[in-house]
C-alpha cells in the first residue's frame, strides 16, 4: 500500500520531524491518556501522536486546516474559535498546542480556556514562534513571508513573555527550550517562498498544504523530493550556530 502523502510530505520536512520530536520529548508518555492537539496544521502531526499513544482529539481553527486533519484522522476532528473551546471542564490531561496560540485573537482568553479543559495536575505543551529580530526575519518579511501572511497576529513569543501569560491563567511553568536555528529556518524560507510561487496561498492558518496541492503540482514535489538530502545536510549545519533557535516549546502544569 502507498505511503499516505502527508506522511511522505512529513519525511522531506526537516522542521515538521523535528517539531514532532520536541513535542513527543515535552509531552512524555501518553499511555491511555485523554490529549488534545490544537493547531496541527494538516493534520501529519495529529496522526502521528495519536500512533505514539492516548485518547486524541484533534482541533483548528479553519475549514481548510479541519478538513486535512480529518482526512487522516477520521474522528474527534473540530473546527474550534480560540475563545471557547467546545470541551468539557478539566476534560483533558495532555494539551498540546501547535502554532496556534500566536493566532489567537485575544490571547488571554485563550489561555483561559486552555486551563479551563486541563485537569488540574495536567500538563500543557506550547510551541511557537521564538521572539527575536534578526536579518533572516527581515528577508523574510522583504519577499512577503510577513506575519499577516502567515495569519500570525502576533510575531511570537519570548520565553519570559509567555510565562507570564501562562502563570497569570492558571498553570505552573515548567521548563522550556528553543529550537531550529538558522540553517533550518532558511531552507523553510526558501520552501515557503517556492509554495508561494506555485500560487498557494495564505489563511488565517497560514499556508497549510493539503493531498490537493500535492496531487496538483506533483512535479514539483517529486523535485524537491529529489534535493531532500541536499536540504537535510544544510539543515544540520544548525550544529554550528550558538544562537537561540525560532521555534519557541514550553511545558507548563495545570494549577
């Protein structure tokens, strides 16, 4: 049998496997656990931590994005507003939040409801964009890869940043790190500038590539397919940059 797209797609993206690795590494074992992922993007993410283990439901925030989850997933898929989530009190004893929090209109009450469906003593993962200005952001935002494109209505988060807004509603920070450092990122800015260019566009998700566009411009995936290795070895140069990585994780309990 085939291999699904999205998980032929996952193993070409050096920044999806390693995203996963940070989430599977702050979530810890699942076991039978009741977890949430919120914002997986399409839906590769949810997939693979519901086979690691736990009872998932999956949820975003667009059409778009809910329908590609449900395609791999099948069940407990829901299109959510950030402001209320359609789950019960404390339903959930691993949430994971995937790229979504800095697309939150109002961040606070995200949070709110956050610590609302999390049983106390239950753990929360947030990954997101790492706060830092530097001249790969501004490449990015001179060839249009802005904020708004992306549907990002805040640029990130620092570490202090997001601790304060997690332990002012209900949790208790654990630990954090960051991740995916120069090389990385600039390969994912030249793939996202490619996408562009095959004339995918924004939603208030970002670009959430489907089995659509992959079935639409399959020429153009089997070529980067055939650079994959290229574009793994420049990733690994991540190994010589001592600076902070762009992708922000944090771990934090349900008071």
């Amino acid at each position: 049998m085939a291999e699904p797209w999205s998980l032929a797609l996952f193993r070409k993206s050096v920044l999806k496997q390693r995203k996963l690795a940070e989430i599977t590494r702050a979530l810890g074992p699942t076991g039978s656990d009741r977890c949430l992922d919120l914002g997986s993007d399409n839906g590769v993410i949810s997939l693979l931590l519901r086979r690691a283990g736990g009872r998932w439901a999956s949820a975003d925030l667009t059409d778009e994005a809910v329908s590609s989850i449900r395609e791999l997933v099948e069940s407990d898929v829901h299109r959510v507003d950030a402001s209320s989530l359609p789950f019960a009190d404390g339903e959930f004893d691993r949430v994971v939040v995937v790229d979504m929090l800095e697309h939150a209109p109002d961040e606070a009450t995200f949070v709110g409801e956050l610590a609302r469906i999390t049983r106390p003593g239950g753990r929360l993962v947030v990954n997101t964009p790492h706060l830092k200005r530097t001249l790969l952001r501004s490449l990015r935002h001179a060839i249009g890869q802005t904020d708004e494109k992306h549907g990002h209505l805040r640029p990130g988060y620092t570490a202090d940043g997001l601790r304060a807004l997690l332990t002012s509603h209900g949790f208790e920070w654990e630990a954090h790190r960051t991740y995916s450092r120069f090389f990385s990122e600039l390969v994912d800015t030249a793939i996202n500038w490619g996408v562009a260019r095959l004339g995918k566009g924004g939603s208030a998700k970002g670009m959430v590539v489907t089995g659509a566009d992959v079935a639409k411009h399959g020429k153009a995936f089997r070529a980067y397919s055939a650079i994959y290795p290229f574009v793994w070895a420049v990733s690994q140069l991540d190994r010589l940059v001592p600076a902070s990585g762009y992708m922000l994780i944090a771990t934090a309990t349900r008071r």
